[in-house]
C-alpha cells in the first residue's frame, strides 16, 4: 500500500507508463532486481457453466537493462461449479442453483490469483527460494497457455 501511496504521489501509478519505459527507478527506490507486468486482455464469467475466463499477459523485466527476462499469456479458467450429491433432476438443477450462486460470488481478485499462480508456476525461483540456481535445468512451458484451474 506504501508503494501504491507513493506511485500516486508521483503521479506514476499507471503500470502502462512503464510497459516500454525505463524502470530504473524501481530498482533505484525500491531495489527491485525486475518488474512484473500483468495485462488483462479479456475476461469473462459463466455463472451456468460455473468458470471464470482470464485472458492474461505477463512480462517480467529487467530494472536494470530494461531486457524481458519472461513472456507468457495465458487464457486460464477458473472452475467454480459445485456438484451436487443428490441423484436426479433435483440434484442437477441444486447443483446448477448452487455453481450460479458460487460462480457470481466468487471475487475476480481471487480467480486472478489462481490464474497468476498456474501461469507464473515454472518461472524460476529468485535467490530467497529454496531451488534458487538448483532450478536451472527445469524445463520451461510454453509461451500460450490454456487451462482450467479449480
């Protein structure tokens, strides 16, 4: 919240000011080794079929020499249906009653998250991490992704 307090103080809270800028001044102020830059290109809920659909980009770079170190996009969908025990045209239709309510409730910071943690999951861990410079050899996925996440 500081960092945000400060940004707007600086009228620079606007992350698209920074996607092709220099962001020396995040590791000047802050000491930042990299910026990571998320970019929702769509986003869409379902509440009969229970999902929450994220179009995302994400670009991490350089605070030093400005240099993309990671790209990768992904539509990732979140899965909020509940399925009902029950047998029968009652279950079903408590099952869809129940996955429209869950699916409406469900926060998009949250669905956000579990879309960034699927995506962000092989990027290699920094030097508090305990596979920090063991990861190296792990493959990496690939460049589009598309899943469902629970």
């Amino acid at each position: 919240m500081m960092t945000m307090e400060m940004f707007q103080s600086e009228s620079a809270y606007d992350a698209e000011m920074f996607i092709e800028a220099d962001l020396s001044q995040f590791r000047n102020v802050l000491g930042a080794d990299a910026a990571m830059f998320t970019i929702i290109k769509s986003w869409s809920r379902n509440k009969v079929l229970g999902t929450l659909t994220a179009g995302v980009e994400y670009i991490l770079r350089s605070t030093k020499t400005g240099e993309t170190l990671y790209k990768r996009e992904g539509l990732i969908s979140v899965d909020t249906s509940i399925r009902s025990s029950s047998s029968g045209g009652f279950g079903a239709l408590a099952s869809l009653v129940a996955t429209a309510i869950n699916t409406a409730a469900t926060d998009k910071v949250v669905a956000g998250r579990k879309c960034t943690v699927f995506v962000l999951s092989d990027l290699p861990e920094g030097r508090y991490g305990v596979n920090y410079d063991k990861d190296q050899g792990f493959p990496a996925g690939k460049s589009y992704v598309k899943a469902t996440v629970k």
